[in-house]
C-alpha cells in the first residue's frame, strides 16, 4: 500500500477557493488572483504528498538513496543546485536522490524529486555539461507540471477537488499514488519530452553549462543501444528520436554564447 503523509484538514481552504473561483462571486477586484493562489497553493501541496509517496515506491523499488565518494557527491550536488538554482517554482524544493542500481536511468516525480542512478552517472563519466543537461531536463518536468497536469487528465478534476475538501480513505490516496507512480515508470508523451528537452537545455545554458552538453548525452546513449546495457530504462521512459537529436543540436546551436568554440 503507498505511504500517506500526515495531511492537515483542508475543508476550509478547499471550499474557500471554490467559491471564489465560481463566475459571480468576485468581492473586489483582486479576488480572482487572490482565489487562483490560493488553488495554486492546494494544488501544490496535495502535488509534494503525491510526490512523497511516489519517492517512498521509488525506495521500496530500488533500495534506499546512496551517497557517493566525497568528492564525487559534492560534483554531483554543486551542478544539480546550480541548475534548481534557475528553477522558478519557488514553492517547491527540489531535491536529489542517487539510487544504486546498474540500470541507466534518470526521473522525476511530482513535487520536486529527482532521481539519478549510479548506472546513469557512470556512463556519463565527467562530463559535468551531459549531467547538467540530464538533471535539466528532469528539473523541467515539475517546473512545467507534467505530472500533475498528466494526473488531472486522466483522474480528473473532480478526483483532485475531493482530496482538497478532506476525501482521505485509503482508496482514493491508493488511487492518485498509484496513477503518479505509473506515470513515472513509463514515462512522458513525446510533447512532454520535447518541452523539458527545451526548458532543460535552457536551464544548463541559463547556470553556465554547455547546451552541447544534452546533445553529447542523447549521442552517448545512442551508442549504448547496440550494447549490452543493464535494462537501459532512460530509453524506455524518454525515447530517444531523430528528430529530439535534431531539436537538441538546432538549440545548442542557438544558446551557445556568441564566439564560444565548437562543442560537436
């Protein structure tokens, strides 16, 4: 069964924000905004408890987060607060956890949590700009919602608006958690994977990486298909396509600073 955080009453808050939110009940001017932050708000604290648990699956999946040697851990941590640090969902705090496991692959669940695996990383090797693209490019997945957004779809509003006015059985928190648990198993549609490709290697180049970077990372993985690579689930989750390849290299291209040397 999924872990359920602790959650506080919000029957109040919820009803509050459906009243302001229905056409005909503005009180001032600044309702409508004051109403829309205040959703926001539940949104995004029912989308950290969804968070939570998925992370708690993640753990049961593949073990409890590891540290690496020292100085490997502190190069890893510096370039993902680097890129977190250019992420504009204040609200949330993202954090990174490193899982054990030989199989290369990279997610995001809702609410800020960000996974690596030492499979990944190993293949990465030092190249500070690849990892900064790939923690980008999972960054960007909460920064546009694509979980919650993806979990509205398919549940739908109605499911969110029970939870908000105090709907806490087992069932229903049983129900979304297993969803958002499903959904980063399998990953994102191609949209999906094109927007945080986008916003990810804007990201880097914004904290001072390479945007060459992703594209090295996408050829990297390339090569590794004809290898035999411990259940390559990167390639699974984000399909790697031409012409996602060819989106990486025409913006590297454009994100590159004026006068900076050829990173092909």
């Amino acid at each position: 069964m999924p872990s359920r955080p602790h959650r506080p009453s919000v029957l109040l808050a919820g009803l509050l924000a459906l009243v302001l939110l229905l056409p005909g009940t503005y009180l001032s001017p600044q309702t409508p905004a004051a109403a829309q932050d205040l959703w926001s708000g539940l949104l995004t604290g029912i989308e950290v408890m969804i968070g939570e648990s998925v992370a708690a699956s993640v753990r049961q999946e593949y073990g409890q987060p590891v540290k690496l040697p020292p100085a490997r851990q502190r190069w890893v941590d510096s370039i993902f607060a680097d890129i977190a640090g250019q992420a504009s969902r204040t609200e949330i705090n993202y954090t990174l956890e490193i899982l054990d496991t030989r199989v290369v692959n990279a997610f995001a669940a809702p609410g800020g949590y960000i996974f690596l695996t030492t499979g990944l990383l190993s293949h990465i090797g030092e190249d500070a700009h690849a990892l900064a693209n790939v923690l980008g490019h999972e960054v960007a997945h909460v920064e546009l919602k694509h979980g919650m957004n993806t979990l509205v779809r398919q549940l739908g509003m109605g499911f969110f608006i029970r939870l908000l006015l105090g709907d806490q059985s087992d069932r229903t928190w049983r129900t979304v958690v297993g969803v958002a648990t499903e959904l980063v198993r399998l990953g994102w549609s191609r949209e999906q994977e094109y927007e945080a490709d986008d916003l990810g290697q804007h990201l880097a180049a914004a904290a001072g990486y390479d945007p060459w970077g992703m594209v090295r990372f996408f050829e990297a993985l390339r090569r590794l298909e004809g290898q035999e690579v411990p259940c390559l689930e990167f390639l699974r989750t984000h399909p790697l396509t031409s012409e996602r390849m060819e989106r990486a290299r025409v913006r590297a291209q454009a994100l590159e600073p004026e006068g900076a040397p050829a990173s092909r």
